[in-house]
C-alpha cells in the first residue's frame, strides 16, 4: 500500500518515508511545544520554546523543497503543502506564488532579488540604521524582523501587490488574534514564542548569509546588466558556498534538513532534501572532505557571523568581486547578507 501510495504521489522513490517523517516532526515539535509552553512548567516552557523554534525551522526548509516541487509529482499538492507551512512559520502574510516565484529568479538570475531595499532605507534614516545596528550587536535579528515586518504590510505599501489586500487583512485579523489570545492567557507564553521566533529566524539567517556573494537585483528589473549572469551555471557554482553543520558527523546537517549542502542543491534544485548528501559525494568526491574553498567549516560560519554581525546590516560590495569573500570565509572574517529569507517575497 505505501509503495503505491509513494508511486502515485510522491515525486521520487523513496520519497514517502522522509517526507512524511520531517512533516510529522515539525508539527509534532511546533504543537508539542506549543502544549509545553502552556503549561506554564518554567522547565517545559524552556523546552516547548525550542522546540517550537525548530518546529518552524524544518518547516521554513520544507517549503522551499516544496517551491521547488521536490516533495509531491503534482505542483498543486506541493503549492497547497507549502502554502499550509507558512502559517507555521508567520510567513503566511504572504502568497506561496510569491514565494516561489522570487525563489526561482534566485536560481535562474543568479542573484539575490529584492523589492525593498532595505539598505537604501537605512542610508536615508541614519537613526533607524545606528538602532539596527545596536540590536544586531546584540544578536538580535533585526534585519529579519524588518523583512517580515514589511512582508506583512507589503500590499499596502508596493503597488503591484494591491490586490492581496483583503488577503492579508484577513491573515492579520486570524494571526494577530491568535497571538493577541495567547497573551491575555500568559504573557510569559508570549513571550517564550517571540522568543522562539527570534531563534527561528536567527537559524534561518545564519544559513542564509554566507551561501553567496551574488549581486543584488533591485525590484523585478529585467536590465541586461542587472542579469547578466541568469543562466551561467559556472558563476552560479562559483559564487555558491557549502555551509553544513557538520562534515564528520552528516547526520547533524538533518538540523536544517541539509540546507547546507548547498553547491549539490544549486547544482540539481530538483534533487529532494535527503537525497542532497548523496549527491554532494557524487558530485564533489574527496574535495568535499578535504574542505576546499566553496565548503565552510561550522567554526568559521560561526567566527564570520560573530565578527561581521554589525557590518552584515550594510555588507560590504566588494565581496561580489573576486575572490574577497572565498578568502574571508576560510579565515572566518566574511560579512555576507542579511535579508535575502525566500520566505520574505518581496
């Protein structure tokens, strides 16, 4: 029966077990943890907090398998999976089109698209950037909590997403009463979600943030200089960086649902998350264990992350060029990118 039902359904054999296991953990982590939140235990609140966070972690990285259509035969099925996510991730504010369709002119244009420009905002308010700056220097995620709070007013403010209007009043009514009744409940519940949230997305960001030196593509502008390399896989795998948790121990790449196997995932994007360590070794043989320049060893993920966190709000243009940002992840001094989430679309 699940041989059929994996045939019929899922995209690639061997698919239905990973699949559905990663499904039912983050929403056993993301409920489970919720329950232990509410509890009001000081210990199972600390508990339910991560879980909830990594709930929302496999979740966010479940959408993007579904973005690229890697977990069902049929785009409708991975659409209405994907767009079921979001909700779990806050991400829901915005459409599952969106999603995918920034997604893609990431892999197509080579580049990191956006809408807003969030540093050409902070250059023009010197007192909104200094206070950014002062809470990245506290680890806070500031950057991201800006992308995600534009995401949910963006068909307010861009005019072309007008007509998600009604939408997204309607997911701010559903969302910001839902949190507004976890509140009156247990501001200390409160709390330990927002708390999760920022965990959630600082994971998400630190994965994010040294995969590439692309250039930066501002709104949906189709100017030839803009995209002069959409297309040229050679850029693409040279300007692309592994960032896994661990090269001794695979196993704790499943933290991220092997996110970091990232030069295998732009290589083949329709390869499915559990399929992606297999393909790294395929592909890159001993060069993946003798670390060369394109895979991070965690310490210095860690060590560019730490160091650049305040310069990482501007970043730094000239690591687009050359080989500067290559030399810089390997001594653990790179500043890479912020906001460039494929959950905010914009």
């Amino acid at each position: 029966m699940f041989t059929k039902i994996e045939e019929t359904y899922f995209r690639c054999k061997g698919g239905l077990l990973p699949s559905v296991s990663a499904l039912l953990y983050c929403h056993l982590s993301y409920l489970g943890g919720f329950g232990l939140i509410l509890s009001l235990h000081p210990v199972l609140m600390v508990i339910g907090t991560f879980a909830v966070a990594h709930g929302m972690v496999i979740a966010s990285y479940l959408i993007h398998e579904c973005g690229h259509n890697t977990l069902f035969k049929s785009p409708q099925h991975n659409a209405l999976l994907g767009s079921m996510l979001n909700w779990l991730t806050g991400g829901c504010y915005g459409t599952f089109a969106d999603l995918r369709e920034k997604h893609m002119r990431h892999h197509v244009d080579n580049a990191d698209v956006i809408e807003f420009d969030y540093r050409g905002y902070l250059a023009r308010h010197p007192v909104q950037r200094k206070l950014v700056e002062v809470l990245e220097w506290l680890y806070v995620p500031a950057i991201e909590l800006l992308m995600h709070g534009v995401l949910i007013f963006a068909p307010f403010i861009f005019e072309e997403k007008k007509d998600q209007r009604l939408r997204t009043a309607k997911v701010i009514l559903v969302r910001f009463g839902l949190l507004a009744t976890l509140f009156v409940y247990s501001p200390l519940a409160y709390l330990c979600y927002l708390t999760a949230y920022v965990i959630f997305l600082t994971i998400l960001r630190f994965m994010d943030a040294l995969q590439h030196n692309y250039d930066t593509i501002i709104g949906f502008d189709n100017d030839a200089e803009l995209v002069k390399y959409r297309g040229d896989r050679d850029y693409e795998q040279t300007h692309t960086f592994s960032n896994p948790v661990s090269i001794r121990h695979p196993w704790l790449n499943l933290i991220t649902l092997n996110f970091g196997y990232h030069n295998a995932h732009h290589s083949r994007p329709t390869t499915p998350w559990h399929e992606l360590p297999k393909l790294h070794r395929a592909l890159y043989g001993a060069q993946y264990e003798s670390r060369l320049p394109f895979v991070i060893p965690f310490r210095k993920q860690l060590s560019s992350f730490h160091k650049s966190r305040v310069a990482r709000v501007m970043g730094d243009g000239r690591e687009a060029q050359g080989n500067l940002f290559a030399h810089r992840l390997q001594d653990g001094s790179a500043v890479g990118a912020n906001g460039v989430s494929f959950l905010t679309p914009f």
